[in-house]
C-alpha cells in the first residue's frame, strides 16, 4: 500500500513494514472489509444463541485490519461449533480502506459499543463475549471501563493484546527520534501512537487496575510476538484473569503475532475453552485436529 503522505516516509520503511505485520493475513486484499456481509454463518443476525452457547460472540479485528480478513479462519471454526458470531470494522480514517485500526482508540471503543448494541438487540442476549486481536483485545478494555460495557460483557478473550503499550521490537524509539514522526502518525493515525509503550491513552486505560468487576479476563500470548513487545507486557493483572502462554500449551507452536490471532488452532481450542470453561478440555499440541 502506497502511503499518501510524505511525513510518514521519515520513518523509515521497518517500521511501516512491521506495523502492517501487525494484524493483515497474507489474503488481506482478497475479501471486502463489510461488517454486514455474511460469510460461512457469521454475521446473521437471524442467528439465535442456543442454550448450549448462550451468548453471541463478537471479533474485534486488529490494527490494519477488517471484520473479514482477520477472521477467515476463526470465525467459521466457532459458527461450526454452534455459536452465533459477529465482526465490525472500527477505526477508520479517510483515504485508507480496508486497513482499519487507525483511528483514536476512544473513539473506536464507542463504535464497539453500538455494535454489541445492535448484536444485543438482534439476538435477544442480555450479554456477549469479545475475541480480540492486537489493538482489537485491548481497545475493548476502554468500553469495559469507560462506556458501560461492563454491564453487557460476560468475557474478554485477548489474543496478542497490546494491554499495556508496545515497543514494536524497540522501533517506537524512531517516534521521538525522527523529527516531527511523532505529531504526524498521531494526526493522521492517532490509533497507532496510541498504542506506544507510555502513551497517554494506555496512562488512562491502565491506571487504577486493569479490570473492572464482572467481566472474565483471558490473555494469550506467545514468545515470539514480534509485534506487541515485551510479550509479558500482554498480560493483566486482576481478580479474574487468565495469562495464557500459548508455548506452556504445546512448546513447538512457533507462532508470531499475527499468526497467533488469525490461523493457530491450538489458540482456537484454548479460547473455546474460555468461551465455555464448564466444558473445557486440555488444550495441547494436539488441539490442531480438533
């Protein structure tokens, strides 16, 4: 993607590169980004929960990313197990399509609020569970704590999330060392500034807790994360959280940040676990074929 301003040429093209990593699949220009198009059952909104899977199941995409490409391959893997999913695009800005997650996180957190709103009022559930990628399982942190999501939020399942800032591998560094790099990605992207490791969005989000009361908390992260840096920095700290280490699940998974949020079955089966703990069973290597 040609970038169409010349101050974001200043950071040298690393950092543009490792961004874009950040939440596009390889088939990212394949699929339209529509939150309305239904896709191998996800996005019906005639879908009813069942009593087996009493609450619908929101996806919130990561930076870069869309309602589709993100999840062409969970989203599927949950409507064929019986439960009712939805996807939203959110953060977008003027001139980029498809690539969303840009805009300010706070109000990206108010479009994920109408969503469940509107995913609510169509299915009849009086909550629903978040999956999140990257930006997409810490964004939803600011609705939990700020916008009343608390009372309509059974769980926030957080794949690779940027829970408390990220260094980007140490390629944050170029913001304030590269003249003017900062004040023009917040102008024109504030959604990747606010991700950086002390920013002043992640000060508010953070401070007093990492969570609010009533809502289930699960975290996976993986080792290699190259993108949402340290990986121990993913983690929350609070009464009702799960920090999941996808390598103390099956130590040969090798996936990176975008792979562990998109395409890694072992994390699949670890979030159904999560989604349905009376049910769970022991997510291992061989969680892949299941």
């Amino acid at each position: 993607m040609k970038l169409p301003w010349r101050p974001l040429r200043a950071l040298l093209p690393a950092l543009a590169l490792a961004l874009t990593v950040a939440a596009v699949p390889q088939t990212a220009t394949a699929a339209p980004a529509h939150a309305e198009t239904v896709s191998s059952g996800w996005n019906d909104y005639s879908c009813k929960p069942s009593a087996a899977h009493p609450r619908p199941v929101v996806l919130s995409h990561g930076t870069l990313g869309n309602s589709v490409d993100n999840w062409l391959a969970f989203a599927p893997y949950l409507t064929n197990r019986g439960y009712c999913v939805f996807s939203y695009d959110y953060g977008q800005v003027p001139g980029i399509p498809f690539f969303h997650g840009l805009g300010p996180i706070e109000k990206s957190a108010g479009q994920l609020a109408a969503f469940v709103d509107k995913v609510l009022a169509a299915t009849g559930a009086p909550k629903v569970d978040v999956v999140g990628h990257s930006q997409g399982g810490m964004m939803p942190r600011y609705y939990l704590k700020f916008l009343g999501g608390a009372d309509k939020v059974n769980s926030l399942i957080a794949m690779a999330p940027t829970s408390h800032g990220t260094t980007l591998s140490g390629l944050t560094k170029l913001l304030d060392v590269v003249p003017g790099a900062r004040a023009a990605i917040s102008g024109l992207t504030p959604g990747l500034t606010d991700q950086a490791q002390g920013s002043d969005f992640l000060r508010r989000l953070n401070e007093g807790g990492d969570t609010v009361p009533g809502v289930h908390y699960t975290v996976i992260a993986s080792k290699w994360d190259e993108i949402a840096t340290p990986y121990r920095s993913q983690f929350l700290t609070g009464p009702d959280v799960r920090n999941v280490l996808v390598q103390d699940l099956c130590p040969v998974d090798l996936s990176e940040h975008v792979a562990l949020g998109t395409i890694d079955r072992v994390v699949f089966h670890e979030i159904l676990n999560s989604l349905d703990p009376a049910h769970a069973t022991p997510t291992t290597c061989a969680s892949v074929i299941g």
